[in-house]
C-alpha cells in the first residue's frame, strides 16, 4: 500500500471515528466517557477518542494513536484510562479492527437485574450469547483488560455488569450500528418483560434466517447512511475538523 494511500485511510478513519462517537453521544450510547477505536491499515497501531476531548463535539484532531501495548505514540495526546481494553482485544483478535466500551442504559439496566440480553427484535437478533464481567470498576490496568478479553473470548460482545459493555467487530461502520440495535433490542426486551415476564423471544430456524437477512454489509451501510444523514441535517458535524 502507498503512502499517499494510507495516509488517506487513516484520514478516513479519523472522519468515520468522529462521526460515529458524536452519533452515539446523540443516541446515549456514550455520555461523557465511553471510547470507540480502529485498528490502523496494515499496521499494529490504533486510533481512539482522547481522554480529555469532549464526546459531544470530537474533533479529527482529538483522534490520538497508541501502540497495542496502550501506549500513546510520541507526539500524542493522552487516550482514555480504560484504553488496555482496547490494546487487549487487539493483541487476541486479529481479524477485530473497531471496539467500543459505552455505558448503554437499557443493557446495563438488564445486566443490574440478572436478566440475560435475549435476541427478541429483528435488526437486534445477533444478540444473546453475552457472557459477563463481574468486575464492575474501571477497567484501567492491562491485567484488568487481559481478564475481560479472555471472557469476551471470540464473542462479539461482553457485558460488564452494573458498568456498561464492550463490543468489537470489523470496522468502525459495523460497531456503530450494532451498538445501535443492541441498545434498542434491550429497551424492547425490558418492556417486553414489563407485559409479560414470558416474552417471546427468537429462536431456531426463525432466529437463524433473522440474523442472516437482517444483518449484511448492505442494512450496515443503510443504517449508518440513515444515522450519518440525520447527524448532517442535524447540525451534529458541524465543526469536526477544528
């Protein structure tokens, strides 16, 4: 890859990065903590929101890089406290190039009373399967991180119980919406339970045929497109490159 290439994608990177985190201070997801990162093309780096810089107006210049032990690189700002989840996942998961650790209220609110997350609405349906960290502080050290990467194991999604969650998959675009349509498959289920405690929840070939229609590269880039759109109408980026 050339140069001048890579340099464009790292930009790219950066946009969709900033984007997508003022997109999920909008929805909730995250407030004025939670993080999203992106693996580097072709190399063993990694961008994520800094620290310091506010979640709802990220700049392209808040973007900082750090190395997979966590490490900001010479000349970078300060990432985030919990930034070892991130470097963790990364080192166990080569095929992972995004993570986010967000504070979802309706998942958190399910975790807090025991309720295991159930595939209960379409677009949500790759849920379920979530297996739990009981450690409920900030997960700061790298021997924190390492013990949360080992549950999360090949999963999608780990739950840290009363704290909220961490979620991966292969790009930026793909975790936002996933974070998404998990957050809103929890609400649904929550309500669900409120009308009856037997709520009808997806299953066999029904639930296999839903998440097979249900999530493609194609609804991903649909729904994001959706997402980004209103955010523009919106006034949402105005001023991410300052």
């Amino acid at each position: 890859m050339q140069g001048a290439q890579i340099q464009q994608e790292i930009q790219q990177l950066k946009v969709d990065l900033v984007k997508a985190v003022r997109m999920l201070e909008r929805a909730r997801i995250l407030d004025m903590n939670g993080h999203l990162s992106s693996r580097a093309p072709g190399d063993d780096r990694f961008y994520i929101n800094a620290r310091s810089a506010s979640r709802a107006s990220l700049t392209v210049q808040d973007i900082t890089c750090c190395n997979l032990d966590g490490d900001a690189l010479a000349g970078e700002t300060e990432p985030p406290s919990e930034v070892h989840i991130h470097a963790a996942i990364y080192r166990r998961r080569p095929e992972v190039n995004a993570v986010i650790h967000s504070h979802p209220h309706w998942q958190t609110v399910l975790g807090i009373a025991g309720q295991t997350m159930q595939p209960v609405y379409s677009i949500g349906a790759f849920a379920g399967n979530c297996p739990v960290f009981e450690k409920s502080s900030l997960v700061n050290t790298p021997e924190m991180a390492e013990e949360l990467a080992q549950v999360l194991g090949n999963r999608c999604m780990v739950e840290i119980r009363h704290h909220g969650n961490v979620l991966v998959g292969p790009g930026i675009r793909e975790v936002f919406v996933a974070s998404i349509y998990l957050e809103e498959n929890a609400k649904k289920q929550y309500h669900a339970s409120l009308l009856n405690p037997n709520f009808h929840v997806l299953s066999g070939e029904n639930l296999q045929r839903t998440r097979e229609t249900n999530w493609t590269p194609s609804i991903v880039q649909k729904a994001w497109h959706y997402h980004e759109e209103k955010a523009r109408l919106a006034g949402i980026f105005n001023d991410m490159w300052e």
